[in-house]
C-alpha cells in the first residue's frame, strides 16, 4: 500500500497518536503505525530511531499544545491579574477538554507522563516559565507584591494544581468545580495584591 501522503515526522506523530488512542500504550507498535501509514517499520525508524523515542516525540507534542495555547495568554492583552486569570482558566479547561473529549487518549497519554518524568518535569518547568513572566509583569507594574517572582509562580502552580494535575481527573466533571476554581483565583490574586 502506498502512503496518502508525504512521509513526514509530524504524518508519523499524527497517525502513531491515532494507534495508541485505538490499541493503547501497552499493545500499539511501531509496525502498527507503519501499517496505518502504508509504509515499512524501517521508514518509521528513520524518522524516530527508537519506539521510545516516537512514544517521547508524541506525548511532547501532546504536551506542547497546552504550552502553546498558553503562551498566547501571556503574549497576549491585559493587566496582570487578568492574564494570571485567564492562564489559570485555559490552563484547566484545556485539561478538562482532554480528559473529556477523548478519555481514551487521556488515559494513554497519563500512561506515557508516567514513563517519561523528565519530560513532564521539563513541560511543568515551561509552564512554571509562562506563570513567571506574568508575576513579572505585575511585579514590575506594582500590580503584584511579591520577593521572586519564580518561587511565587511556582507556588500558584502548586495551589493549583487540583485544576490541571492529570491525577485529579475524577473530579474535574463534578458539581461545584467551577466555583472551587473560581474562589482558589480571587483567593491567590488577593495574595498577590496584599504580598
């Protein structure tokens, strides 16, 4: 069978999240991602060389859609505060959408975070980054009192972290949520203000 399109990492990131949504991290293989590209496990390989290495370039790219998402809040218009705001809430409705809209590459993608530690550290740390440059901004404009701005923002990361930490899944859908959410944000920006 011949390809339907050109062989590229980002057509084999593609069709390898398409795999492991259908047959799950413990059964997908290379070979099936090379079938379902009509193309030989070898053309995949020289691509990724390892299966470890296309199962980290996927879940990286997985991760990296929330990153980008959020990078935009905080390129983007607004005071400080709205902008915390506004992060922390796509922040938690992009991992609600995840976990919601396709539960079944939810599940697998918490599979593949548990192997791969080094790159969630590595994506926590990028959003940790993003939360920084705001705290920044507010601290620069006399918006925010705080003393370092990095151990502020890991901190709200922290205080967060039932709104965006795959392990509370479960209780993403249940009723009240919204408001929980709501008061632990006006909770941390009065922080912030007060110092």
């Amino acid at each position: 069978m011949a390809p339907s399109a050109p062989l590229t990492a980002e057509r084999i990131l593609e069709v390898t999240e398409d795999v492991l949504r259908r047959h799950g991290p413990a059964k997908a293989t290379v070979v099936d991602v090379a079938r379902e590209l009509g193309v030989s496990h070898g053309s995949v390989y020289r691509h990724f060389r390892t299966k470890a290495a296309l199962r980290e370039a996927v879940t990286k790219r997985w991760l990296d859609r929330t990153t980008e998402r959020l990078a935009q809040v905080v390129d983007g218009p607004g005071d400080a505060s709205a902008k915390l705001r506004r992060w922390l809430s796509e922040l938690f409705a992009a991992k609600r959408r995840k976990a919601g809209d396709d539960p079944q590459l939810f599940a697998t993608y918490s599979v593949l975070t548990g192997e791969l530690s080094d790159l969630v550290d590595q994506h926590i740390d990028e959003l940790v980054g993003q939360l920084t440059v705001i705290v920044e901004e507010g601290a620069r404009t006399g918006e925010f009192a705080t003393g370092d701005p990095a151990v502020t923002a890991r901190a709200v990361f922290v205080a967060t972290a039932l709104f965006h930490d795959p392990r509370h899944a479960g209780m993403w859908s249940r009723e009240g949520i919204e408001e929980q959410f709501g008061e632990v944000c006006a909770l941390l920006l009065r922080g912030l203000r007060q110092g």
